[in-house]
C-alpha cells in the first residue's frame, strides 16, 4: 500500500453532528441535549448547534442569541467556539469542537 492509503486507513473521519432545539426548550431537554453534546465532543466530532425559530419568534432574533450565548456559557470548559453565532434564515447556529 501506498504512503497516502495507510494515512487514509488510520485518520479518524471527524463527523459534524447536529443538534436542533426550538426557542422555547425546556430546562431539563437542554440539560439532555447538551449532555448529548459532550458525548460527541468526547468521541472527536465536531458539533453543530441549531435554534430554529418558528412563526412570531422571528420577531424576537435577540432571545435566540441569548440562548446561544447560555449555551456557551455552559459547555465552554469541554469546548471551542470554532463559529460565531449566525443567522441563517429560520435557524441560528454555531459550531463546536472539543478543546
């Protein structure tokens, strides 16, 4: 086998996971997905975080980034900002990368 064949066969792909939740997540289902969170920052992957609005909640693009920022707030020892917060139509996101 070739040199760039065995770096192939032994690198670890990194995924990018994905985790959803709506503007009005409850206090226990946060503490479940961001456990969740820490399960994949733990195996390597890197983590995409989305709030996605629904209906009159656009209005309120401010509540969202409030709850992004107490999200980071609350895995930032097991994690690295790797993206600013940033709307995309619906859905607010940032990425994650374990330290």
């Amino acid at each position: 086998m070739k040199e760039q064949q065995k770096s192939r066969k032994n690198s670890k792909s990194v995924e990018l996971k994905q985790m959803r939740m709506g503007l009005k997540i409850g206090s226990n289902d946060l503490d479940i997905k961001l456990r969740k969170i820490r399960g994949f920052l733990t195996e390597g992957h890197k983590v995409k975080i989305l709030i996605v609005f629904k209906g009159r909640e656009m209005a309120h693009k401010e509540l969202g980034f409030d709850m992004m920022s107490k999200i980071i707030n609350l895995i930032e020892n097991d994690s690295v900002l790797e993206q600013k917060p940033q709307m995309a139509g619906r859905n607010l996101s940032i990425v994650v990368r374990s330290k």
